[in-house]
C-alpha cells in the first residue's frame, strides 16, 4: 500500500544513490567559501542528509523530493551558494531547500509587529512609527470593532473570528473585551469561513472579519459550507474597494461580484461610519440567513454620529432590509452609488448643480436584495441613471442592470444609464487620491460622466479641468 514504505525509510534513504552523489557536491560546495572550512563541509554534509532536521526531511525524500535544510535564509552567501550548487548539479532530480526566515530580520520594531509593517508610509527609523496624519475621525475598521463590542455586550452568543489578522481586522480590540469570544483560526480563510459556519448551526452568532481580498480564499466554503445551508455567517469585509499604500494585492475588487450572486447571501455596504454601525446591527439581527458588508481601509468622513441615530458606544440600530435611501432629491439625473461612492455623488451633485443640472443622489445600501421599488421610480423618474461603486464589473452596477432590463425599463429608449465600476485591471500603491482618479471614480469624473450623457461634452472636459478657460 501506498503509505508502507515510511515504515523503514531510514534505510532506503542511506541506499540511495543520489544522496551519496549529494554529500560529494556539497564537500564540492566549500571550495568556494570562505572562513573555517572544514565546519562548514561538515554542516553542508547534514544538510545533505537533512540530519538537522531529524525526522523532517524523511518524509520529504519519501515523495521523492531531495531535502535540504533547514537553511539561514538571511545568511544570503550561504543562500547563493547552495542555490548555485543545486542549479549545477544534473542527476538528483527535484530538490527540497528548506529556508528559515523571520519577518523583519534585523529591524526590531518589524520583528516585533507580527501583523503590521508589510506596506509602510513613511516612518521614524528609530521607534517604527509610522507618520499618519492626525484625524479626528477613527478608523473604519476600528468603528467597526467597537460597535461589534456594543452589541456582544448586549448578547453572549457573538463570537469574532479572524485569520491572523487581529489587528487588521479590529478584532484585537474585541478581544481586549472579550478573549473567550475571539478565535484566531491561523492564515486559514477556509476552516474561519466553515468554523463560522459550524458555531452558527449550534445557535451562535458568528462575525468572520475577513478583508475583501483574502475571503476569496474561503470561497468553496461560502457557497457550500454558509450559503448552501443557508446559515446565519455575518461577514465583515475589510479593505473593500482601493487601499492606497496597501496595494494590488489588498483591493478588494471583487467581493460583491463573488457574493451577490450566490443564492440566500445578503449583501450591503455602507457610506460611512454611522451607516457601518448600523450595518453591524442590521448583520447581527439577520438569523435567518448568511449576511455581508463592505468598508474601506482608511478612516471616517467625519459624520455626527448621534444626529444619524448611533449610540455613544457605536451601537446602531438594525436597518430595513433591501431597502436604500434618497440622500437628495432632484429631478434630470440619478446618481446610485455603492458603498463609499455615495460620498463622490454628493460631491458630483454639488458641482452639477452649478451646470444647471438637478441631481438625485440615492445610497443603496444593499445590492441583494436589491431596492428594486427605488430603482423602478428612478427610471421613471429621470432622463440618466448612473451606478457608482468601488469594485470589479459584475457587482452592484452588473445586479441594477440586470433589473432594469428584465423589467422592461430600458425598451423605450429613454433611460440612459451609465454603471461606473473599477476598470477592468489592477491598480497599484499609491495615494487613495491618485487610486481614485485612476480608477475613474473621482466626484469631478462622476459629474463628468454625467454631462457626457447629457450631450454636454465641452462642459464634461471642463469639469475635469476646473481651470481650463473657455472658447466660446
């Protein structure tokens, strides 16, 4: 049987011809080094033998693979070498090298901050400190932390789940009020989703703080550990949208594309600090059924929390399910944004105002269930529709469409609409500013959009370049 042959792999591995061949190449290795050689011919021998290691690189010779190690990875002329030798040699067949590394190697505040100090701003090089600009307002992720606690004050059976990822995701903070309640699962996105999963049949409530990019790993198991058996996960999606200094990697692009259109998920995202904390509620009093929400990296806007209904300890209050909200009335053009988005509509709404143009600015909230009695009145309502969100084609602008379309709403031929989405590539570090602008998202670009749908092109070129004179 297959596994039979570990029984006695000691032997076979002295047996083997390659490995005699191996601890030939690695005396061979030395000539080329400097300091005491005769050490070093004798620790590059054990690594041969993967003796260093005792029983771990057994198992690796077992599947056929040459072991080597473990090696100092920051010793980079010991590195170069044996890289060297392996590339040169022709007849072992593949190679196993076993690298140790420490995150930060040399610079003590990296290597004390497990989490933090991947992607930096610019810092002090003595303390680590990072140099962010003073706010006012918290972070996100921090509001969101915070009004996880308010309501797990209220209720013992919510528990916070994370990947590794405490301090990213706010949960530290949950745990510094609830240790018991907080379950680090490890860099394993999947078991987090399917342990969520597990907790919510027994009758808990379980919130997986997960960023947008990294719960593309535990996709398999939102379909059929969470979604399939309709269970009440709440999902907290970090990193949503662009995150400047964090990078491509980070972005959270994706996310509604991936949820909403998997059966029995509902999926909203806020506009700003207050409507995450009433997000947060809105998930936690949603147990029929698997719910998630957005937010971005970065912080607060700056809203008065109490005049829009959160408590001072950032307790919200559960919102109506599929239904968004008309931030401003106008009458020439809607403007739906998503998430964050909402904000640049205002903007744009403010500037189109000086062209003349009556702007509707509606939050949507939610993108499944989709508000679709507000969508229909808009249709009917305005000459222009335009969607505005933070994320990949086939989100919010993909599901207002499909709608539109199914209900017959585009078959006059007077409603034009224009989704305005993340363009169809990645987009690299740099100012959230820049991101945007990139990305096409800004508020001048939105109001810009606007105009070109109007018919208005020359204005459309003026508002993005506010001091451009013009030619009458």
């Amino acid at each position: 049987h297959p596994v039979g042959g570990l029984s006695n792999p000691l032997a076979r591995i002295q047996a083997n011809k390659p490995l005699r061949e191996l601890r030939e190449i690695a005396k061979d290795v030395t000539r080329g080094l400097p300091g005491p050689i005769p050490d070093l011919t004798a620790k590059i021998d054990e690594y041969a033998r993967g003796m260093i290691s005792g029983s771990g690189s057994t198992l690796f010779e077992e599947l056929g693979l040459y072991y080597i190690g473990p090696v100092d990875g920051h010793n980079l002329d010991e590195l170069t070498t044996i890289l060297k030798e392996v590339k040169n040699t022709d007849s072992i067949g593949p190679v196993l090298i076993h690298i140790m590394t420490e995150k930060g190697s040399g610079y003590l505040p990296a290597m004390e901050a497990s989490d933090k100090m991947h992607g930096v701003s610019s810092y002090d090089v003595t303390t680590g400190k990072q140099n962010k600009p003073a706010t006012k307002t918290m972070s996100y992720t921090n509001y969101f932390a915070d009004s996880l606690i308010a309501e797990a004050e209220r209720d013992s059976r919510i528990i916070g789940i994370h990947a590794a990822m405490g301090g990213g995701t706010g949960l530290n903070r949950f745990e510094k009020r609830f240790e018991e309640r907080t379950f680090d699962v490890g860099i394993a996105e999947q078991h987090a989703v399917t342990f969520a999963a597990g907790l919510a049949t027994e009758g808990l409530i379980p919130m997986c703080a997960i960023y947008s990019t990294f719960l593309q790993r535990g996709y398999d198991q939102i379909v059929h550990d969470v979604a399939l058996q309709n269970l009440p996960v709440r999902f907290a999606l970090d990193r949503a949208g662009l995150v400047g200094a964090d990078g491509a990697t980070h972005c959270g692009a994706f996310d509604v594309a991936y949820l909403a259109c998997v059966p029995n998920m509902v999926v909203m995202a806020p506009s700003n600090e207050a409507e995450l904390c009433h997000m947060v509620a809105t998930s936690i009093a949603i147990d029929d059924r698997p719910s998630a929400f957005r937010f971005p990296r970065g912080n607060g806007i700056g809203v008065d929390m109490q005049a829009l209904g959160v408590a001072s300890n950032y307790k919200g209050t559960p919102l109506e399910v599929g239904k968004g909200v008309v931030r401003r009335e106008g009458t020439d053009v809607a403007l739906v944004g998503y998430g964050q988005s909402v904000n640049a509509c205002l903007a744009a709404a403010e500037m189109l105002s000086e062209h003349n143009i009556s702007v509707t600015v509606v939050d949507a909230r939610f993108c499944k269930p989709l508000d679709t009695q507000l969508i229909r009145r808009l249709a009917k309502e305005h000459g222009a529709m335009i969607t505005v969100e933070e994320g990949s084609v086939g989100g919010f602008g993909s599901h207002v469409l499909q709608f539109l379309s199914l209900e017959g709403l585009l078959d006059d031929g007077k409603l034009k609409v224009r989704p305005m989405c993340l363009p169809d590539r990645f987009i690299e570090h740099g100012s959230p500013a820049e991101q945007i602008a990139e990305a096409g998202l800004s508020a001048s670009q939105v109001a810009s959009t606007v105009l070109s749908v109007l018919g208005r092109s020359r204005d459309s070129l003026e508002v993005l370049q506010p001091g451009m004179k013009r030619i009458s």
